[in-house]
C-alpha cells in the first residue's frame, strides 16, 4: 500500500496545480469543464482509499493526468503558452497542447483500467487483458468526444474553446488516435513494473508471454 506520505506529496501537487489554475483561468466555465473530471477523480479516490488502495504508480498517473487538466483548464487547450512556442519552433499552425491531454486520456486510464480488471476479475495478464484495456480506453475517448459535442450544441460558441478543434475537420478522430497510441504505449512499457507493484499490494498474478 503507498505511503501516507507518498500520497501526501501527490496530493499537495494536484492541490497546489488546481489553486492555481482556478486563478484568472481564460475563460470560468471552460475552466469548470476541463477540471470536472478530475475534481470527480479526487472524489472518488477519497472514498476508495481504504477500501481499495491502488498502486503507487495509478496513484502518480492519475496526478499527472490532474494536473494536465488543470493546465488545459486556466489556458484553453488551444492557448498554452509553452506549446505557441513549440508550435512556432516546429512551424506549425497549431497550439497541440490538446494532443498531450488526449495521449494521457489513453496512457494513465489504461493503468487504471488494467488494475481494476486484475484486481476484480478472473482476468490474467495476456491478449485478452491488452485488448479490453485498450477498447476501454477508446471507449472513455468516444464519450469524451460526445461530451464535447453535447456541450457545443447547448452552449453555441461558448464551447469553442473546449472543443479545441482550432479548425481542424478530423481533430476527433486524431484525439481518439492519440488516445489510442497513449493506452498502448502504456500497456507495453509499464506492465512489468505494474505488476511488480500489484504483487506489493497482494494482488499479484503470473504473467503470460505477453506481458500485458
């Protein structure tokens, strides 16, 4: 189980990253709608910290993914300051800070994902597992999508700064790509280090071939 202190830390750093970003953010309600989830996240793991702790590597991916949040909420995803920047090195005409968001919906959810199947399921690591995290993690990209297309038809342009589109026709189907890409990237290079952690917490199962 992770260290009260270890959590701590974690916490102190989503905390001190959502102060922040509340302050001034470009626009309240898009602010409003990109740290949702991750305030509901916090809540969640509140509830479940005794019941079911998790790994300390879902615990740090999940911050991560709070944190990015947080940083698409104070800016708009299409107005991080850091990625004009990049945009403007790499000759770009777009602001992708949206895409780093759109990998993590696919990298940190897969780790989550993988450790609540081991953990509840009969399930073992293998094709199987790999492949029900990914359609899982795709899955949470698609009804982000209708999300954002549901409060695009309530809000009129009010919600073009949670789209993030930035003109872009095929901008749904890249994030869901990207999303796609994160989830994989995930499963095949922190497998083995997730389930040295799982065996930490007792939940430890014998690895297939595949490793995933």
């Amino acid at each position: 189980m992770p260290s009260p202190r270890y959590l701590l830390v974690l916490l102190g750093v989503v905390l001190a990253v959502l102060v922040w970003s509340a302050v001034g953010p470009y626009d309240q309600f898009t602010w409003f709608l990109e740290v949702l989830p991750g305030l509901i996240g916090l809540g969640v793991l509140g509830a479940t910290y005794r019941s079911f702790p998790l790994t300390r590597l879902t615990y740090l991916l999940i911050a991560i993914h709070i944190v990015i949040l947080c940083v698409g909420g104070h800016y708009t995803y299409a107005e991080v300051p850091a990625f004009d920047w990049v945009a403007e090195v790499l000759g770009r005409s777009r602001n992708d800070y949206d895409k780093v968001g759109h990998f993590w919906q696919g990298f940190g959810p897969a780790i989550v994902a993988r450790e609540v199947i081991l953990r509840t399921s009969p399930l073992r690591p293998g094709k199987w597992l790999f492949f029900l995290v990914l359609c899982f993690a795709l899955a949470v990209s698609a009804v982000y999508e209708l999300i954002e297309w549901w409060v695009a038809v309530l809000s009129g342009e009010a919600a073009d700064a949670f789209l993030g589109t930035q003109g872009d026709v095929w901008d749904t189907q890249k994030d869901m790509f990207t999303c796609g890409l994160g989830a994989t990237l995930a499963l095949v290079g922190l497998a083995k280090l997730h389930d040295r952690q799982l065996g930490e917490l007792g939940q430890g199962h014998s690895t297939s071939r595949y490793g995933t």
